[in-house]
C-alpha cells in the first residue's frame, strides 16, 4: 500500500482465516518505494552499493602504483571524491573539490544541472535559461 498520506490506518486483508501482513517497502525496477514514497529506503540502499564499490576500486588503485592515469580515470565515473583521491593518488586529507579539480572530473551535481539544462534546452529550444 503506498500512499502520500502521513496519518492513515493499514488496511486488513484477509484469505479465509489468514491475514496478509502489509510490507513496509517494495523494490519496483531496481527503486525502492517506502509506504509513504520518500524514497529514503531507496537512498539508504544506493548509498550503501556506491560505498562498496568504491572500497572495491580503491583496491584495485592503491596511491603508489596500481593502474594507469586514464585506467583510473575510467574507473573514477563510478564514485566521487574516493575515486578522485585514487586517481589523483592523494591523501585522504586532501577536500573533496580539491580532489576532483586535480582529477579533471566536475562534481555530479554540476554534471546533473548540465544535463538537465541540457534536456530542458532539447524540449523547448524557445525557452531562455
């Protein structure tokens, strides 16, 4: 049961004596939808996959040695500011923006601004940004 309401009683279902128990969140498409679509157990679940995988390509990029300058590149499109420490073979004390500056990689967040500008532009080429 999704709803956007916050107050609202769960509704019963039953077959024949056996009451259906409701779930708390489903996984639609690779999303997962909380009951009141917050999105947060989505957010929570993406964030915990991007960690991992970024702690698995910081094992395969140690700061000394390790892959190449565009290998480490390549592998930087999957995580941010871990990656850009991996490819700028720096420190962890080193800022996040610092890190991505000398990587040669904009934030994601730009890159979504960008794109979305972008896709905006593509819709309504008469439309001033």
């Amino acid at each position: 049961m999704l709803t956007k309401k916050w107050a609202y009683r769960d509704p019963v279902f039953a077959v024949g004596r056996h009451t259906v128990p409701l779930l708390r969140k489903l996984r639609y498409l690779e999303l997962h939808l909380d009951i009141h679509l917050t999105f947060s157990g989505h957010f929570t679940t993406v964030s915990g996959k991007a960690s991992q995988a970024t702690l698995a390509i910081g094992r395969l990029m140690p700061n000394l040695g390790g892959p190449s300058q565009s290998k480490r590149a390549l592998l930087m499109s999957v995580a941010q500011r871990i990656a850009a420490l991996r490819v700028t073979r720096a420190y962890h004390t080193v800022s996040a923006e610092a890190a991505l500056f000398l990587a040669g990689t904009p934030p994601v967040d730009l890159l979504a601004l960008e794109r979305k500008r972008v896709r905006n532009k593509l819709d309504d080429p008469d439309r001033a940004d």
